[in-house]
C-alpha cells in the first residue's frame, strides 16, 4: 500500500527569463518523495531550464531572471537566508554526458562532494563510498579498483559513478537531466532499473526527450511546451488517454 | 486524425491497417445485407452465393491481427494511435462472429426453402432490418469517429432484444397452434435469435468504438444519455 | 507491406556486380589519373616547405655549435669575463641567468595564471573584459626593446630600482605575461565546462571548484605553457640591454638590487669585439644558450606527452 508522502518540492509560478526570453511561464509543480517524475517535451520547451532552478544552478550564470517560490519542504529554496550550498547538498544532479572528475580514483569522486561542501557525518569514509557505491549498483564491479582513475570505466559505469556522487550527500531530491541520453541501451536499461530502486527513498525527476523512457520509468509525467507547463497526470493516464489536445499531438508524434 | 504524424510511414501503415478492418467490416455488411435479402425474397441462389464468399473473411482477420501486433512491436504507439490499434484487434473478432451468424441465417433460408412455405415471417423481415441499420450506424460511427452514432447503437440495442422477445412469444405461440409448421417455425427462430445476437455483437463493436474515440471504458455499465 | 519484392532486389544486385567488374577492366580514368598527379605534386610541396626551413637552421647553427663546443671547458664555465679571451668565462651572466630566470617566473606565473583564472571563470562579458582581452592579445605582439624601454622608465628610473636583478625580472615579466596569461586561458579552457558544472552541483563555490577541479586538469598545459614564456624571457637579449644590465661584470649578482649580467648580453658583447677568440668564446656561450633553451623546450614537450598518456578517457 502506498503511505501519504509529503510532498518534497513545489514551484509556484516559476517563470524564469533569459534576458527578453521567458524560458519557463509560470509553471506550479509539485515533486513527491517515493515516486518518479518524468518531465517530456519539446526542444526548447524549458524542461532543462526548470529543472536546473531546482538546485539554483542559474546563479552561476549571468542575465537569467527567476520569478515565483521553490519550496523544499515549505522553505522557499530563493530565500534570502538561505546557503546555496546547502540546497545543492540536498538536491542532487547528475547531468546529460558522464563526468566524473577525471583527476580522481574512483573512491576520490565519489566522496568529491564532501571536499566541496564540508559536510559532517559520522560514518568513515570508506562506508560512506561503500554504500553509495552499493546503491548505484557500481560497487561490486569496481570494488578492486576503487583507487583505480575514473577514466578508466566505461560510459556506463561512469554515469552510475556520477549517481554514486551524489548519493554520497544523501540529498532528498534526485535530479536527472538526460541521464541516459549519451549511453548505450545495455547501459540505458541498467540505470532504468536502478532509478527503479531508488525511488522509494528519493522524490526523483527525470528530463528525458525519450517518451518511451519517460512512460517506463515514471509515476507522473509532465509536459512543457514553449516553458508552459500543459499537463501533468499519472503516466499510465498520460500515454493512454491526454486530456489536452497538445500532449496528445506531441506524445503520437503528430508535432511539428 | 486532422494532423499527420512526422513519420509517414506510420501513417501510412495506420491506413492500411484502417483501410482493412474497413474492408472487413464492408464485407459483413454486405453478407448481412444479402442473407436478409435472400430472408425476404426466399431466394436460396443468394444465400448459397454468401455461403461461399465466407471463405476470404477469415484470412483477413489473421491478416489484421498480424499488422496491428507487428505496429505494436515497431512504433510503441500511445494515445489514440495506441487505442486505436487494440480497438481493431478487438473488433475484428467482433465482425467475425457477425460473418458467422449471417452465413448461419443462410444456411437456415436455404433449409426453410426446401420446406413447404406457408409461415407467417413478417416481423422477422423488420428485425433483420433494424439489425441491418446498427450495423450501418456502427461502421458509420467507425469511419466518422462519431461517439453520438456509437451511443445510438447500443441505445437501439435495448428495442432489438425486444422485437426478439415478442417474435419469440409468437413463434411459440404459432408452433402450437400449427403443429405441422413445427420446423419451419424453428428454423424462423433460430434465425430470429441470430439477428438478436447480431446486435449484441453491434452494441459490443460500438462500446470498443467509444473506447477508441474517448478513452472510456463503457463496458457492463448502463450508459447515461449525458455521458 | 513490402514495396519490392525479393526478385527486383536480387536483379538490381546482379546488374551492380556487371557494372563494377567492367569498370575494373577499363581501369582508372584519366580524370583520376590528374587528380592524383596532383594530389602527390601537393603532398611533395608540404614535404618541402617543413623540411626547409629545418636545413637552413641546422646550417646556420651547425657551424656556431662546432666552433662553440671546442672551447668550452669547466674554466670557460666557471671562470669571470676577462680582457683576454682565452682567460673569460661565463659564470656571472650564467649565474644571472639561472636567478632571472627564478625571479621571472616567481612573478610572472602566480600573476599570469591569476589574470586567466579572472577572464575566463570569473569576468562577466562586458565591455570591460573586452577591453582588457584586446590590450593582453595586443601586447604579446609588442616587440621586446619596448618593454626594455618600459622597464627602464618605471622600474629603473621612477621606482628607483636601478639597473637591478628585480628590475630585469619585473621587466621580462612583463614581457611574458600577455603570452602566458593567453596560453594559460587555453588551457583552462581545455578543461570541459560539464566537469565545472558537476562540481557546482555538488556544492562547491567557485572558487573551490576552479582550485579542486579545473586548475588540477589544466595544470600540466599551464606549465609547459609557462616553461615555454619562461625559455622566450631568457633568451632576450633587447630588454636587458636597455635596463642597462653590465656588459662586464667581474663578480657575481648579491642580492635583488644588485647589478646583472645575463647570458645574451654576454653573447652579444663578445661578438661586438673585433678579436677572433672573442667571437669563439660568443660561440661557446651561445652552445650553452642553446643548450638551456633545449632543456626548457624539451621538458615542456616531454611534460604534455607525458600527459596526453595518462589521460585516460576525457
């Protein structure tokens, strides 16, 4: 039976501007712990912008306007006493191509979050590595080798690497931009199943332009077109029977 | 479908397969037409000839069975596209079963016309032909995508199952009356109860057709008018 | 649903074959004949143009280098400038090489890697950076005796420094900087911006991002960048001459303000001397120029290799 979750992140009204062009209009969304949330749409529909408000990775870059509240368990993550760093340790990302630091082992980036954000914990090191590395399904393939150079495993295992770095933080939210997009389809269905066990202890999102992988991978999905956010529903709904016209067009291939 | 699919060949493959079951479904009706016709006319020439046509139906519904699965497999289809496809797998079957009545009716004229014809077929004749018309309405709400024609249909259906109980009364009713018109009166009912299905099998194709348009399942519910 | 059926494809196939074992029997055109004749012309005349200028080099420097080797020895090496040429060495200007080169890199390296960290990681596009773009790309054509002139106005006259070590190597610095800020900018820019990105991600500011990640995978490209500036800077002889570096000296530098001498200065005074020794002693100390310079430029090429391999999957 599935318990009530708490709902972990919701935007209200977010727009974000890229000097004249609103790349994201006022999109309210919520994101729940437990379940996977498949964002689909369009080239240039915003989905990668949206996501990328959620960790305020826009602050690092110039001209960009966001508008309206992220709330990360009712704290508006904008907040002007809030520490960034703190939010990216809670909020993790891993990113379309594989990167791992490749001046670091193995065992060196998947703790390289800890250098960077002076976290405290408890646990040694080693058992921190050890079970994020267990969670993403890369310890026992590289468990002889964690001094090993990251460069030295293949796209996939890089990616799971990359997932392992940020597990180490235990963060609450998951985010995944593409994760998928630059391995190949052992290495795709792989990191699908992991997602799947993940979930349960994550409110995850996944920006994927593979609608396929959305409908195997996700709870809910939602559709962005030209930043506006058109439909959100239960996936089985969503790719069975839309309730806007646009989701249908885009999710048959009838776009454009 | 107003808009086309970016991909063509998809679209080309969806009118093939829809051009099909049209095929299909054209067919049946055609073998519905004549088997009451040849009801009407006492003709056994016609019903013989519908008998024999049968034989093509079969292979199309492999046929269609084969590409709607082989679409499946290749283009992952969601939404209508996806309703669309398990809606012809099913109907198919549906307008088999429609094949195999009217070649039973004919096959019950052609007995009944050996026989000595002084019976009274009348009501029958109408029924057939209101069956006759949901079978045109259900294709028309097929090829139209038309959910008020498909709603019609299983509306009708509630007046057919009622025609067929008051022919059933009088049937009996004139088998002991004239007890040496026995088989004629039997063979009259099998063929009544026939049409009876028939339209059952109407009112099934019509809910998978308001499936296919609207994505509700109206199955074993009693439909509202509004809905 | 098939548009062909098996018997066109094999009939197409076997039409192919026909076509292909015919043009094998004509041979080659002569249209392709050309085309390779030029092709080979093209390839003949690359070949030359780098070879060429490798012959005349060896030339002009085989006959110096012949001449140089036979007089060095260690009290060549050793020994002080002297009115006699077989008595003179070339200690003080070696010795003032070696801690020019020293301050010259103490100065110029932290500052030049600093300025590239700035305009590439932190600077906004403005105007501004523009601007100070412009003036680095500018300046690392500016020639060398300008500097000299630079140098001698503000580090040996306005600022008071005299014509000192501290002075020779904050002009030289200043030579090298537009070259290194540039060299060391491509090698940060080498760094691919996904790796910044991820440990942006993880938390880190900037800054920590910039030290942990990007300056670590940049760093050996910096320094076969700054070997390479460093080996230019020793190698000039137009700046250190207008400082007013000692074109005799007879002890050894003593401290940041004392006088210098340099190799190149020592080069370049000999060979003025009409005596033929002298100009066999110029040739001696330019063996040993050369000789420095060829460590510099071969450790930085071995430096990039060496990276390149261990590199692994980037």
């Amino acid at each position: 039976m599935t318990q009530a979750t708490a709902s972990t992140m919701t935007t209200h009204n977010l727009s974000v501007r890229y000097g004249k062009h609103l790349a994201v209009d006022q999109v309210s969304l919520s994101i729940h712990s437990g379940q996977v949330t498949a964002i689909i749409g369009p080239s240039g529909c915003g989905k990668s912008t949206f996501i990328r408000c959620l960790n305020r990775m826009h602050d690092f870059i110039a001209g960009v306007e966001v508008d309206g509240q992220i709330l990360l368990d009712g704290v508006d993550i904008y907040g002007p006493s809030v520490d960034p760093v703190s939010i990216r340790r809670r909020v993790g990302m891993v990113f379309q191509k594989p990167n791992p630091f490749p001046h670091m082992s193995i065992m060196q980036n998947v703790l390289s979050g800890f250098a960077f954000t002076r976290k405290r914990t408890s646990k040694s090191k080693e058992e921190i590595a050890e079970i994020a590395l267990k969670n993403a399904a890369l310890f026992d393939e590289v468990k002889d080798r964690l001094n090993a150079p990251s460069g030295a495993l293949s796209g996939g295992q890089q990616q799971r690497l990359c997932i392992a770095r940020a597990l180490a933080m235990e963060p609450e939210v998951l985010l995944l931009d593409e994760p998928c997009s630059a391995l190949d389809p052992i290495s795709t269905a792989r990191i699908e199943d992991l997602i799947h066990t993940l979930r349960t202890n994550y409110a995850i999102v996944i920006v994927t332009h593979n609608m396929q992988q959305a409908a195997r991978v996700s709870q809910v999905t939602a559709y962005f077109l030209s930043g506006k956010l058109i439909e959100v529903d239960e996936t089985r709904k969503l790719f069975t029977n839309p309730a806007d016209q646009r989701t249908e067009d885009y999710i048959t291939g009838k776009f454009g | 479908m107003i808009k086309n699919h970016t991909n063509r060949a998809f679209d080309n493959d969806l009118r093939i397969l829809r051009d099909r079951i049209l095929l299909i479904a054209g067919r049946v009706e055609k073998m519905v037409a004549n088997a009451i016709k040849s009801l009407s006319e006492n003709d056994t020439a016609l019903a013989q000839k519908t008998i024999d046509y049968d034989k093509s139906i079969d292979s199309d519904e492999v046929i269609v069975d084969r590409m709607s699965i082989e679409l499946l497999a290749q283009r992952q289809p969601v939404g209508q596209d996806l309703r669309f496809i398990v809606s012809v797998i099913k109907m198919v079957t549906y307008f088999e079963r429609l094949g195999d009545l009217a070649i039973k009716i004919c096959h019950r004229i052609i007995e009944l016309n050996r026989l000595d014809r002084s019976h009274d077929a009348g009501d029958i004749a109408d029924m057939a032909k209101s069956v006759q018309a949901m079978i045109r309405e259900t294709l028309e709400a097929f090829l139209e995508r038309d959910y008020e024609k498909a709603l019609s249909v299983i509306m009708k259906d509630d007046a057919v199952d009622e025609l067929h109980h008051l022919i059933t009364k009088r049937l009996i009713a004139e088998m002991h009356a004239h007890k040496e018109l026995v088989e004629n009166y039997y063979h009259l009912l099998s063929i009544a109860k026939w049409l009876e299905r028939m339209g059952d099998h109407c009112t099934n194709l019509a809910e998978i057709i308001i499936y296919m348009i609207k994505g509700q399942d109206v199955r074993h519910k009693r439909l509202a008018p509004t809905e | 649903m098939a548009a062909f059926s098996e018997q066109d494809f094999l009939s197409t196939a076997n039409e192919m074959k026909e076509v292909e074992s015919a043009r094998v029997i004509v041979g080659i055109t002569r249209e392709e004949k050309n085309a390779q004749l030029v092709e080979r012309i093209f390839r003949l005349l690359c070949l030359s143009a780098a070879f060429l200028p490798l012959l005349i080099l060896a030339f002009l420097v085989g006959n110096t280098v012949i001449s140089g080797l036979e007089r060095i020895d260690l009290d060549f090496l050793t020994g002080f400038p002297s009115r006699f040429a077989s008595k003179a060495g070339i200690l003080p200007a070696l010795i003032g090489t070696f801690y020019l080169m020293l301050l010259t890199t103490i100065i110029a390296l932290p500052l030049g890697v600093a300025s590239a960290i700035y305009l590439e990681e932190y600077a906004k596009d403005t105007w501004f950076k523009s601007l100070i773009e412009l003036n680095v790309t500018n300046l690392a054509g500016v020639p060398s005796i300008i500097f000299g002139l630079l140098g001698l106005e503000l580090f040996v006259r306005a600022l008071g420094l005299g014509p000192s070590l501290v002075a020779g190597a904050l002009t030289l610095s200043l030579l090298i900087l537009p070259v290194m800020i540039t060299a060391t900018r491509e090698a940060l820019k080498t760094v691919p911006k996904n790796l910044r990105e991820a440990g942006l991600a993880l938390g880190g500011t900037k800054l920590s991002v910039t030290l942990r990640v990007v300056l670590p995978l940049a760093m050996s490209q910096i320094i076969t960048g700054a070997i390479l500036s460093i080996a230019r800077a020793i190698g000039e002889s137009a700046p250190i001459i207008v400082i007013g570096a000692a074109t005799y000296l007879a002890f050894l530098p003593n401290g940041l303000l004392s006088e210098f001498s340099a190799l190149p200065l020592q080069i370049f005074q000999w060979v003025e001397r009409p005596q033929a020794d002298f100009v066999e002693n110029a040739s001696g100390a330019i063996v040993v120029l050369l000789a420095i310079l060829a460590i510099f430029n071969l450790s930085a090429a071995w430096l990039r290799h060496h990276k390149e391999k261990s590199r692994g999957s980037l």
